[in-house]
C-alpha cells in the first residue's frame, strides 16, 4: 500500500481507544535517506502521575517508514493532522541536532514509544 499525507489509519491501540487514528500529515526524504512519515497521533490516552488518564493528540511523530508499517493495521480512510502539525514540523526540520526519527512502531502511548527507541538505541529490551 503506497502511504500518502493526509491518510488516516488505525494501529494497534490500547484497550479503549480503539478510536485512535495515526493522521500522515508529510512524508519526507532528505539526500539518499529513506522516507520519513511524520504523523499525528489522535485521541491518544495520557497518564498523569496521579494516575488519572486524559485523552489527547500527540501533533507530531516523526517515524521510519518501517517503524510507522509496523505500527498501522488498516487504512481508514482521510484525515487532517491537527493545527499544530505545521510548527512541529517546521522545528523539526530546522533542529540543528538532526532530524531525529523514531525507529521503533506506535502503540498509542509516547512515553512507551520513547522508552522502546531508547533501548534500542542501547541495545537493551524496554520490558
């Protein structure tokens, strides 16, 4: 399935929010690298330290295109990343560190997703 900005797809979401999308919002390739999807994710849940969950859209998530297949299991149709989207992706791209880029997939929660990338980076399992 060819990926394009501004479709919507379902992931493996965490049990009731199966009502999550990941919004492609660009696709990006810099010189020979390989294509960048940078999606939203929408109606994402969040964990206070309270305990107390809210729902929320993470505006931007920079992926691999192989960590962001890894992640969708079924088109859903269109969708519009939210407002936010465009600033994101402007300081991303303008970061003087690099364009840094998740490498591992999705699964509704970005604390877990940053944990994975980490110990990946460090050769270790985020279990």
């Amino acid at each position: 399935m060819q990926l394009a900005a501004g479709q919507s797809w379902t992931y493996r979401a965490p049990e009731g929010y199966e009502a999550s999308r990941l919004v492609i919002g660009a696709i990006v390739t810099f010189d020979s690298r390989r294509a960048i999807v940078c999606a939203s994710a929408l109606g994402v849940p969040r964990r206070h330290q309270d305990g107390s969950v809210e729902t929320v859209v993470v505006p931007f998530i920079p992926m691999t295109e192989a960590a962001f297949r890894q992640s969708v299991v079924d088109l859903d149709g269109a969708g519009e990343p939210p407002e936010a989207f465009a600033q994101h992706l402007q300081n991303w791209s303008d970061d003087p560190r690099g364009l840094t880029t998740f490498t591992v997939p999705f699964e509704g929660h970005l604390d877990r997703m940053i944990a994975l990338q980490m110990a990946e980076i460090a050769g270790q399992s985020a279990a």
